[in-house]
C-alpha cells in the first residue's frame, strides 16, 4: 500500500500534465486547421507549412494531424503508414521528386503564359506562382528572366512600359513592375470607357431613305451604339480587338468601314466619290470652284467635333487614321478624310478650333459648342436672335453673331481678296541634283531620283562630267601621262628613288 502510494504522482501534478497535454493537442488542431489541404498539385505550398508548424511536437500528435491535413484523394496513398515519418517520406518520394519532366513542364508554361482577357493581378501571380515552383525544385530563375517572362506576354497595348522598362540599365524589380503595369491598365480602361462615344453631328437635312439610295453608306463602328438597328441595345460594351483590315483598335473587320469599298461590285465602282487630297510631294494648282456646301460655320451644341467640309479652311492638316465615322442626325455614317486646325478672327482675339474633321460630304460646317468654350475659356448665350461670346473669367464680351434660317452661324471676318496665280518653275537639272546630293556617283544619284521622284529635267546619261568631282580625284594622277608601251607583263619595271616615306620597324627609311 505504501509501496503504491509512493510510486503514485501528487494530484496536483498528474491535473496539470493533462492540461498541458490537451493545450498542446488543441493548440495542434488550431494551427493545423489553418494550413491548406494537400492535394496533387500544392504538395510545395503545403510542405513548407508542415514543416514551420510541426517543430517540437509529439510524434502521435504529427501523425494525426498530418491524416487530417491531407484531402481524401491523398489518403489511400499513406495508408501504409504507420508513423509520421513514414507519412511524411511517402508524400515526399510522390510529390516533392524533381523530375526533369515536371521542371520542362512549368518552364513550357512559363513560355506559353500570355496576358488575354486576364487582369493584370492574374497575369503576375501565375507566373510568379511558377516562379515559387520552380525554385523549391532546385532551378531558380534569374531576375532579368523573370522579368523578361513578364514583358513578353503583354499585348500591343503595353507597349509603353515595354519600352520603358527594356531602355533602363538596370532591371526594375517584380513589385515596381507589377505597379507600373497595373497603373497603365487603369489608364486603358478610362481610355476605353471615354473613347467608347461616337462622334456625333447633331444637323439633319433632307434626304431619302437610306434604302432608296443607290450606293448609301450605312455601315457604322461598333463603338456608335445608335444605329438604324432597333433591335440592338444600346448599352453594349464596347468591341476592345484589332481589326483584321485596317489594323485600327475599336472595330471588327466586320464592321470596318472600309469592307463596303472591298466588296462593292462594278456598278458602284462608277458612283462619284469625295475627293481625296493630293499627296504631299506632288505639286499643287490653286483654283477657284463653285461648291454646293454652305460656306457659313453653324454653332452646333449636340456636336462632339468640329467639322468642315472645305479643305481650304484647314490651316494646318494631316490625313486621318481613326477609321471612324460622324453620325449626322438620321443616323448614317460619314467618312472623315483629314483633321487639321483653324483660327477664327474677330475684332477682340482669334479663336482657335483644334482637332477639327474634314468630312467632304457634311453640308454645314459645324462648331462644337462645348469644345469651343474649353478650347479658348469661353461662355456662350444664346438669345432667340443672336448670340453672345463672353470671356470665362471676366465676362467681357468678346463677339455677338444673328441667326440665318433658324441656325446660330458664327459671323465671319471679311478679310482682303487674295490673288491667285501660277507661275513656271523650271526642274532642277540632273548637274543641280548631282551637286545638292553631295556628288555622289551616278548609280546612286539615279537610285535618290528615282527612289524619291525627284523632278529632273535631264535624261540619266551614260556617264556624268562634273569639274569639281574630276579636280578632286586628280590628286591621284601622280606622273603624267607617257609614251612608253608594254606588250607583256613585266616588260618594264618602276622604282621610287627617293626615300620611303613609311619608317620601318628600326625606325629607319630605306632607299629604294
């Protein structure tokens, strides 16, 4: 009895081990809940957890815990298993063996990954992911590869920060990276969602119905969402690819607006077209025409864009690229050829209109309100008769204009009448090329000519006589010419009686 008392532990103490046993079991139970389940594809993310977690514990406590962080399809593969050691040595001889295939595998991923319709975030996180991969299997990836892994899976539209990042002399890192690259995907989105607005001209005239007239442009960009299809929403996002034809962002080439001039059969081949600008290098006449388009510029409050239709009123212009369209009032497209500027002058200042299109087939030039009192920090009241243009800032008016036939129409300055005339000019002579080119020889001067259809008024010789270009290779002629002729090699030998002038290795100068 005795002998049994004294072996027995105070019950103080054996109280205590037990809570300290269950705190440490429930404290294992609490931290493994938070580890991820394995599975056959997260062996390396939940290997690293395990093993922060389980220094320290009981042998009996791993093996449980670790039966219970495993998925059920893991399960039958330990079952085997009798300690933790052994569950822990079966996982990793499954999952944790660098295989050659399997780091060919992520680095053929790693190749193919490309942007798509992923956001930014998803974009560098499955390839940092892969990244993570490839390092805990023993093949770290240098920094200047990752980044160039990054780099060469964006599209088009990053190629900005493409740019930017490849002229640095040292590479940025992943975190600046990933800022940059998601601050310029901010910038698309707000430039998609602006752009997404037709350019509108608020003036209807006129007119048959589109079905009525032969040859009618009715097709229209994918980013106008009033069209003459009822049946279409109008809320529609809109189309963010490239098209096929004209290689403009914001259209399918189903709805690129140059497909009808592609699939027009000959009839309309025959129909009269706008004129098209000549090319800059060709040369020039100045003329009179009668038009039947309205000189007069109409203040328009519904028009996004100003808009012309006489080229002559462009100070400055250059041919469009934006393979859109101006939606008139009843709904039809019009082409836009040029977009150029214009300064209208008045007794008080010039107002300048920017970004103005030239649409030859518009019938009223047209003044956007609102880009007019931005443009030049201007206020505009209308009155049932007339109109006022007040300074922003001061109120001050600036310029008053009537209405003509129910329309507000800017007043225009009377200026001086200019005198047109023409005169000859002669084309420059194949010599006057030859000497303004650097004199060049004559295949390349005739390559300059042709290349760039330069006006020449002479025919290309066969051989081209130029003072300055035989005085310069003159200075190769050192002897005169002589009488002495040979009829075999070697018949007769020259030699340099004076002294080299080369020094020879000795620094000395031999004689001949």
């Amino acid at each position: 009895m005795s002998t049994s008392d004294n072996n027995s532990s105070p019950p103080g103490v054996t109280a205590s081990a037990d809570v300290i046993t269950s705190t440490t079991t429930s404290l294992l139970n609490l931290n493994m809940s938070n580890i991820t389940k394995l599975s056959s594809s997260n062996y390396l993310v939940s290997s690293r957890q395990v093993h922060a977690l389980f220094d320290g514990y009981d042998n009996k406590l791993i093996y449980s815990a670790l039966l219970g962080a495993l998925s059920q399809t893991i399960q039958p593969l330990v079952s085997l298993a009798s300690t933790s050691a052994d569950v822990w040595d079966t996982l990793a001889s499954t999952y944790a063996k660098p295989s050659r295939g399997h780091i060919k595998q992520l680095q053929h991923q790693l190749k193919q990954w490309k942007k798509g319709n992923n956001s930014i975030n998803e974009y560098v996180q499955g390839l940092t992911s892969r990244f993570d991969q490839l390092a805990l299997l023993g093949k770290v990836i240098d920094h200047e590869d990752k980044i160039d892994y990054v780099l060469q899976g964006l599209p088009e539209e990053y190629k900005p920060v493409i740019d930017q990042t490849e002229g640095r002399d040292t590479p940025p890192t992943l975190t600046e990276l990933h800022e940059k690259l998601i601050n310029h995907e901010a910038k698309l989105m707000s430039s998609s969602s602006s752009v997404s607005f037709p350019i509108s001209a608020n003036y209807a005239n006129n007119r048959s119905k589109p079905g009525q007239k032969q040859g009618q442009r009715t097709n229209q960009s994918p980013q106008q969402p009033w069209n003459n299809n009822n049946n279409q929403q109008r809320g529609q996002r809109p189309y963010l690819g490239r098209c096929q034809i004209c290689g403009v962002q914001g259209h399918s080439a189903r709805r690129c607006p140059q497909l009808p001039t592609m699939q027009q059969p000959a009839s309309r081949a025959l129909l009269p077209t706008p004129p098209q600008p000549p090319a800059p290098w060709l040369p020039r006449a100045n003329f009179a025409a009668s038009s039947q388009q309205s000189p007069q510029l109409v203040l328009d409050t519904g028009a996004t864009h100003h808009i012309t239709s006489d080229l002559n009123n462009l100070t400055l212009h250059q041919p469009y690229t934006g393979g859109e369209e101006v939606i008139i009032g009843d709904g039809n497209g019009l082409p836009i050829s040029q977009t150029g500027f214009v300064s209208l002058p008045s007794n008080t200042k010039p107002f300048s209109l920017s970004n103005v299109l030239y649409v030859p087939d518009i019938k009223k030039n047209l003044i956007s309100v609102y880009r007019l009192c931005n443009t030049n920090q201007v206020s505009v009241k209308f009155f049932p008769a007339h109109f006022q243009v007040k300074d922003l800032n001061s109120g001050v008016p600036l310029l008053q204009g009537r209405t003509n036939e129910e329309l507000y129409e800017w007043p225009i300055m009377k200026s001086a009448v200019r005198a047109f005339f023409a005169t000859p000019t002669v084309k420059t002579s194949l010599s006057d090329w030859h000497s303004r080119l650097g004199h060049p020889s004559l295949p390349i001067l005739k390559s300059i000519i042709s290349k760039h259809s330069l006006p020449c008024s002479a025919v290309f010789p066969k051989f081209l006589s130029c003072v300055d270009c035989l005085s310069n290779k003159s200075h190769k002629l050192s002897f005169s010419q002589t009488s002495i002729s040979s009829t075999r090699p070697l018949q007769y030998l020259f030699t340099d009686l004076w002294t080299s002038p080369v020094l020879s290795v000795n620094k000395y100068k031999h004689w001949a």
